[in-house]
C-alpha cells in the first residue's frame, strides 16, 4: 500500500516536473527566436549602412578600388559576409573569397532571400551556405540602381550581409544547458522540499488514522495534538470533539440503561403491588368472605382502591410514552391566566379544605395572557398542585401565582409544606422517583406526575425549577411565553 507521504511526494515531482517543462521549452523558443531577431535586425541595419557607405563612394566618383577595400575591411571588422549581386543574379562582390574567383560563383538570383527582397525590398533566410559549405544567417536588401552614376554601381541591384550561425546556436546550446541544469537543481530541491512537506502533511494524517482506528476499537481516552490552525488542525479538532461527544454518548446512553433498568424495575414494582391486592381481595372474598355482608363490601371497596390505582398508572404510562416518543400534539393559543388558575382553585379546593388547607390565587399584572396549550399546561397544573396538596401538612397555605413580566409570565405553585432536601432536588422529575417513599404511597399518586410535568413545559419552550427548603416549603415555577 503507498504511503500518504509518498502520494503526496510523487505529486509534487509530478507538477513540478510538468511545470518545469511547460517552462523552459517556451523559454528556450523565446531566447532562440530572441538571438535570431535580434541578428537578423543587426544585418538589415548592416545592409542599410553599405548602402549609405555605397552611396557616399557614388557621389565622391572614388575609384572603385577604394570602395572594394572598404567592403573588406567592414566585413573583417563586423565578422560579416558581403555580397553585391546584379539584377541578373551575377555576384559582383563577396567579402568571403578572392576577387580572382567571383565570377566562378553560381548564379545567386534564385537565393530565397534575394527572391524575398525582389519581392517586398527585404529577405531574410537561414540555410547553409552554398559557397562556404557553413548554416549562414542572410539579409538580402534590394536597391534601385538608376540611382547610382558610376559603372560599377550601376549594375548594382541586391545587397546582401551574412553570419555564420555556428556562434549563434552554440550560445543558444549553452543556455539550453544552463536551463536544463537549473531545472535539474530545481527538481532536487522540489523533491528535498517535498519529503519535507508530506511528512509534515502525512505525520498528522497518520496520527488522526491511528486515533481513528483506536477509536473504532473502543479507545475513547486518547487525543489529537493539534498543531495548526489549517484543515489538518480542525479535522483534529473536530476528530477530538467527536470522541468527546462520543464518551459522553455512552456514558449518556449507559445512564439511560440503568435509567431503563430502574424503570422496568418499578414499573414491575408499581404493577405487582396493587395486582397482588387485587388478587388477595378476591381471593379472600371467594374462599367465603362474600357470604359476610360488611366484610365482603369492605373489601370490594379496597379492591376497587387498587383497581383505579392501577388504572391511573396505566395512564400515566400511556401519557410519558406518547409524550417521549413525539406523538403528543400541542395546540397553542393565548388563554387568560387568571381563570385559568381560578379553575384549578375551584377543582382543588375540596381536597385541600378536607386538610384545613389555604388554596389561594395571587396575579400579579392586569389582563395577564399567555400563549401554549391550556389543557395540557392544565395537567402539568394538576400534578403541582395535587403533589402540593398531598404533602403539605394540615393547616398549610398553598398559593397558585401568576406574574406578568415584559416578555414572559411567570407560573409558580407556591406551598409553606415540609420542603424537599437538597440531595433529592435534581431527580424528583424522574420517573417513578420518590423522596419518601413509604408515604408516597400511603398517599397515593403513580410516581409519574412530575415527570409529565417536565415534559409538558419543556414542549413549550420552559423549564420547570424548584426552590425549596427543609421545612420551609417549596416553590414549582416556570415561564410561558406572552
């Protein structure tokens, strides 16, 4: 299997060899094409020259002789190749042989560049020389020759200044050579700087791979060091927030379970205690309790205790999973406040003068509206006051509030009864959880009431809280929006 690090090295030299190159060949062109512009720009200003320094030997009417000399001596100087042709194509000077042997030469009127300059006034051409045997670089200019006086000139049609082109592509060559090393130099430093780079890419790749498959065989407890603040750093990250996430899933979904056990476990021991009265009632009542008037209705009625007992836990176990499990519907609107509480009073009222209990309505606000769903805000009420009513002792003020605030009311279940201890406060909303439990069940109630109610208010947006002290009485309250 190839390596991350090597991927990533062969990538760079890839690239980087593909860039070099896409580089210096259009490099090489332009310095080649820049050479033999700027020679061929250097020969047709060499040929202009000759033509002014032909001019001035017309006009002084120098002996021809003179002028010849002169042609030598410019071509040696300049290390160019001078050729006067006529209009027939006969070469009547070249700088590169002996005047014993011009005529001898072939005939040069079918030269490309001469066939150029006849044409536009100007030819170039490169190709070798068929004189010298050598690659030769040609400007042909073609001059009129009505404008000169002297005999010699006269014939005069096309001139023509060559350079051996040997000099010119062994200078080329060379900075081939010195480009194609330094794109070799660059090469060796692109893959020197690209082991670098990939293993300092790779080695936290690696890293996250390893944590990965830790993580996938349980090992939750280690941790990416995160280096940078680049992609690499927030997959780490990310990667470290996950597993976090991830522990505190289990431990969310193993309390869950213990949760589950101890649920199962009483709703088992909710269930076995008023089916196991039930049948000890009818049990009694048929081994011959039935033939004895008052000791069989006594016991009907205790059977009848137990029987809407378990009905109303039945119930309430319906509700909690209806109301888990998303299928509770809401029905929000603005409802009046006040009656709302005053109903409840009303509903309540009986239960608590039965204890010489105070059940009162404070609102504070005028025409305090809120918005959610009354009947159910109405059962979460029920199972305040009803737990407030129960507990609370003889005698006891219980106080249904309501307060308007500027973007809420506030909802509170008020009672002055024994309180809750502290260590009990965060669990009372789960279910089946019981701060007395020998007296809640003398007092009856399913253990599922608050439960209800917490999930009631949250679907309103809210949080049931309870303040409350040992003896002095607690608070339920909670907010709806207005």
């Amino acid at each position: 299997m190839t390596s991350v690090r090597e991927k990533i090295t062969r990538t760079y030299i890839f690239v980087s060899v593909a860039v070099i190159l896409l580089l210096l060949l259009p490099l090489s062109l332009s310095i080649e094409n820049y050479f033999y512009d700027r020679l061929f720009t250097e020969l047709k200003t060499e040929t202009g020259m000759l033509l002014h320094l032909l001019r001035e030997y017309d006009a002084d009417e120098r002996n021809p002789g003179g002028m010849i000399n002169s042609l030598y001596a410019v071509s040696s100087m300049t290390g160019t190749r001078i050729t006067l042709i006529d209009s027939t194509g006969v070469v009547i000077f070249e700088s590169s042989v002996p005047d014993s042997q011009w005529h001898t030469m072939e005939n040069h009127l079918s030269r490309p560049e001469v066939q150029e300059a006849l044409r536009s006034g100007i030819g170039t051409n490169t190709r070798p020389s068929g004189t010298l045997g050598l690659d030769m670089l040609y400007v042909a200019r073609a001059v009129e020759p009505s404008q000169f006086r002297h005999p010699f000139l006269g014939r005069l049609r096309f001139i023509r200044a060559g350079i051996i082109s040997v000099d010119v592509t062994r200078q080329i060559a060379e900075i081939r050579w010195i480009l194609a090393v330094g794109g070799l130099g660059a090469v060796v430093l692109i893959l020197v700087a690209s082991r670098i780079v990939s293993a300092k890419i790779a080695r936290p790749i690696v890293e996250i791979a390893n944590i990965v498959a830790a993580i996938r065989t349980g090992d939750l407890e280690r941790k990416l060091p995160v280096r940078s603040d680049d992609e690499i750093g927030r997959l780490a990250g990310a990667i470290n927030e996950m597993t976090d996430k991830l522990k505190d899933d289990i431990a969310q979904l193993k309390r869950l379970q213990r949760f589950r056990s101890e649920f199962l476990g009483n709703v088992s021991h909710e269930l076995r205690t008023p089916l196991f009265s039930l049948k000890g009632f009818l049990e009694t009542l048929m081994e011959g309790a039935m033939d004895d008037a008052t000791v069989s209705r006594q016991f009907l009625e205790k059977a009848y205790h137990h029987a809407s007992r378990l009905d109303a836990l039945l119930k309430d176990l319906i509700e909690i999973s209806r109301i888990e499990s998303g299928d509770m519907r809401m029905s929000f609107r603005y409802f009046d406040v006040p009656a709302f509480l005053d109903q409840i009073k009303i509903d309540f009222n009986d239960e608590a003068q039965r204890k010489r209990q105070s059940l009162m309505v404070e609102v504070i606000g005028a025409d305090v509206k809120a918005f959610g769903d009354k009947d159910r805000l109405r059962q979460a009420m029920d199972s305040l006051v009803e737990n407030a009513v129960k507990y609370s002792q003889e005698g006891a003020h219980i106080t249904l509030k309501a307060e308007d605030r500027p973007s809420s009311v506030r909802i509170a279940v008020i009672d002055d009864g024994p309180g809750i201890p502290a260590e009990h406060i965060p669990r009372i909303f789960e279910r089946f959880y019981r701060v007395d439990k020998d007296r809640s069940r003398e007092v009856g109630g399913t253990g599922l009431g608050l439960a209800i109610a917490k999930h009631i208010v949250e679907a309103h947006g809210s949080q049931i809280r309870v303040e409350s002290r040992v003896g002095k009485g607690s608070t339920f309250l909670f907010e709806l929006k207005k």
